[in-house]
C-alpha cells in the first residue's frame, strides 16, 4: 500500500451519485463506486451509485478524524478514522474515487492506476 497525504476531521458529506466527504485539513475525497465500513464487528456499504446512498450512514461520518489513508493498485483505496473505523473503495471498472488537496490530486481510474498531478500542471 502506498500512502496518501489527505487526513483532518471530516466535517462535511454530501451525498449524491458520488459521496463527496470533506475535511478541516483542506482535502476532499469523491467517492464513485461502493464503499465498504466496518466499525468493530458492524460491517455495511455506501453506494452512491444509485444515487441515494444512505444519509443516516453517512452523517455518521461526520467528526471522525482520518489518520491513514493509502491505496494499492491491487486493493484500491483504504483509510482509517481515530476510532478504528476502517474504508475501503475497490478498484472497479469505471473511476472510483479521487483525493484531493492543497497541491495534490490524485484518481482511482479503471486500470486502477492512480494519475497524480505532473510537476508542471
């Protein structure tokens, strides 16, 4: 797994046929395909790809700290929360997620191979 710079608190989730999740350390992440939580021994999955991802589950998100998040090409996106909760978004056959900030802005695509910014974009 390779890391990703995005953590903070998630202070905002805005559901609609991608789960857009913010935080108060500027970064972003767009979620496009299903994403599975397991919170202890409570597993479910948000799926924005019908367009009405469940929004009690999803506010349930909001001030959670974000302390880890990496992706593999084989295991797509992962990260963690403060309180153990872990996330993952796999690879699937369309662009699944994307992760954004201050001087970095990277995309889960098909291939499931990421496409970080070039120097001189």
């Amino acid at each position: 797994m390779k890391p990703l710079p995005l953590t903070g608190t998630i202070t905002k989730v805005t559901p609609d046929f991608a789960t857009y999740i913010f935080t108060d350390g500027g970064g972003d992440i767009c979620i496009e395909a299903p994403m599975y939580v397991q919170e202890g021994d409570r597993e479910y999955i948000i799926d924005p790809v019908e367009g009405h991802p469940d929004v009690e589950l999803l506010n349930g998100l909001i001030g959670r700290t974000i302390v880890k998040m990496e992706y593999s090409f084989k295991d797509g996106l992962k990260f963690v929360t403060s309180d153990g909760a872990r996330y993952h978004v796999p690879p699937i056959d369309y662009e699944s997620w994307q992760v954004m900030g201050d001087g970095y802005y990277y995309v889960g695509l098909p291939s499931t191979v990421l496409d970080p910014p070039k120097e001189d974009d």
